[in-house]
C-alpha cells in the first residue's frame, strides 16, 4: 500500500511539474480576463462621447435660437415669433424639421426676450439625456443637460 501511495504522489508530482511548464492556452486565459475591462472601458468613452455630441447639439440649437431672436425687428410685421426661435432650436430650421436631438422638446426650451435694444435675449434648457440602455446598467436612468445662450438685443 505504502509503494501505491508513492506511484501516485509521483506521479501527481510529475504531472504538476509539466502543468506548470506548460504554456499553452495562456493566451486564451489573459485575454478572458482582460476583455470584459476593455469592453467596459471602451462602452464608458463611446457612451460619454455620445453625451458630449448631444450637449454640443443642445448648445448649438440655443445659440442659433438666441441669434435669431437678438436679430429680430421689434415691428410685428416682420413676423418674429419665439415659436420661430424653438423650432430653430430644436430642428435648425424656421419652419420644422428633422429634430436635432431624440427626445429634446419645445416644453425644454425657455426663451426670456430682450426688454429693448442693448439688454439681452436669453433661451435656457433642462434636458434629460437617456443615452443608451448600458447606463442603465450601472444606475444612471438620466443625465440632466442645462445650458443656455445670450445675446444682446440689436433688431435690425
């Protein structure tokens, strides 16, 4: 019995000796832990680099809104309408359109016009951005994007 127990524990002995002289599969094992860190890593800069575009678009949006309404005759004949100025916000367009930003709307956008010539026109927004489903996963539903633009009031 006790020669038995010798074969086995040499035996077993060998066989860790050239497991741990092996290497093959190595590379299988490195790469299955260093892929799941990447994938997150790389999720976390295009979902924030998505987040950037979208506030860049926001931004965009009020300043062209903001421009409008600084430019704007105070002659009501000349047809200048804060409702023109959203839909340049939201569409870039005077009469609608494709919207810039999924989900962002007229309810978002304030507009508090120029008092006269010299004082500011300013157009504020508090939107919610979603952005993709992985945000979910880590707790955040929403990310709220408050911006805002001014521009002294010139008419024409």
């Amino acid at each position: 019995m006790g020669q038995l127990q010798s074969d086995r524990a040499g035996r077993l002995a060998r066989l860790l000796r050239r497991f741990r002289r092996e290497d093959d599969g190595t590379a299988l094992v490195e790469t299955m832990i260093v892929l799941p860190i990447f994938v997150i890593f790389l999720t976390g800069i295009l979902e924030f680099g998505a987040l950037l575009f979208t506030k860049h678009q926001v931004e965009t949006g009020l300043r062209d809104a903001s421009r409008y309404l600084a430019r704007c005759p105070t002659d009501p004949a000349f047809g200048c309408t804060t409702a023109i100025a959203v839909n340049i916000a939201l569409n870039g367009s005077p009469a609608g359109g494709a919207p810039r930003v999924s989900g962002w709307s007229a309810a978002d956008i304030t507009i508090t016009p120029a008092t006269g010539l010299g004082t500011a026109v300013r157009v504020a927004t508090d939107f919610d951005y979603s952005g993709s489903p992985i945000m979910g996963l880590i707790g955040l539903t929403t990310i709220q994007i408050t911006a805002f633009h001014e521009d002294r009031f010139i008419g024409w």
